[in-house]
C-alpha cells in the first residue's frame, strides 16, 4: 500500500469517527442541561449556558478523541462555562421563591411530594458542596467516569481528583444528615 493511499484512508476513517455538531447537540442537550443545572447553575440561565458550551464544543471539534467517550468531554465544556459563569458578579444575585415543576400525573399525589423533597434534598446538599468538588463527585458518582479521566478532563493532578471526590463525598453526605435531621425536627 502507498503512502499517499494509507494517508486517505486514515483521513477518511478520522472524519466518519468524528460525529458532527448536530448529532452531538440533539443526543447530548440534555446531559448538559443537566450537567448545568447539578453545578449550580440558575434556572433563567440554563439554556444560554447549554447554548454556550455547544458554542465551545463547536470551536474545539478537532480535539475530540473519537475513541474516548465523549460525555465527559461535554462535562469539562459545562463545568467551565459553569465555573466563568459563577465567577462574575452579577450572576450572584439571589432570587428567592420556590421553583415549581410540572406534576407527574403517573405519581400519586403522595409520592410525588415525597420524590420532590428528596430532589430539593439533594439539590440544596450538592450546592453545599465547593464547586470543583461537586463536578468530581458528579462526574464520577453520577456518571461513572473514571477518576484518571475526570483528572484528565478538568485539567488536575489525579491525586488532587481522588482528594476532591473523598471531601466532596463526605460534604455532601454530611449536608444530607443535617437536612434530613432539620426536616425531621419540623
């Protein structure tokens, strides 16, 4: 085989690998959107964020490994569009009020209120959580990416990744004792 024959072949292979922006958009949105939302990130600013980190996604395309999974690629995109968007001041603003979701009308009213609080739970105990810490502790107990990976993607020592998951762990289960104990005494 010649040289410039095996060049085209690799080419051709490299650019079926790599899926386009469209495809990644419409399979992954929602893993983002929900990526956003579990780092903290306000529900009025939820779809320009997402928007955001297509954007980014879209500039970075060369760089995607098509042999490695890519939804911890799309998280360390969400996790620093999170992490400028915390950073500036006027996103800290607090708006107060409750957040309503639509009613499940498969759950009995019962179960739905009880599946709600457990969210709220959850959700007021991730944002007790330090921000760096959170998305190891998301990416690998909520999606089972490895820790070298995760170190990987957010650009840290794996050490200092297996140090955050650990305290990350213990912050959020001890936020999660101190709810469930404030709830019961109510």
């Amino acid at each position: 085989m010649t040289d410039s024959l095996r060049r085209t072949q690799s080419t051709l292979v490299t650019l079926r690998a790599v899926p386009n922006l469209s495809a990644i958009f419409d399979t992954h949105f929602d893993f983002v959107w929900s990526t956003l939302q579990r780092l903290g990130v306000r529900e009025a600013d939820l779809e320009d964020l997402a928007h955001e980190v297509f954007l980014k996604v879209h500039a970075r395309m060369d760089d995607y490994d098509p042999s490695r999974p890519i939804r911890p690629w799309l998280f360390g995109f969400a996790y620093r569009v999170a992490a400028g968007h915390r950073r500036l001041l006027r996103h800290r603003i607090e708006v107060y009020g409750r957040d309503v979701e639509p009613v499940d009308p498969v759950r009995l009213p019962d179960e739905s209120a009880e599946a709600d609080e457990e969210r709220a739970l959850v959700r007021l105990a991730l944002e007790a959580v330090d921000f760096d810490r959170r998305a190891v502790l998301l990416l690998h107990d909520g999606e089972d990416v490895p820790v070298p990976a995760i170190a990987e993607q957010l650009g840290i020592p794996v050490n200092t990744a297996y140090s955050r998951l650990r305290v990350a762990r213990e912050e959020f289960e001890a936020r999660i004792r101190s709810l469930r104990k404030r709830r019961r005494a109510s």
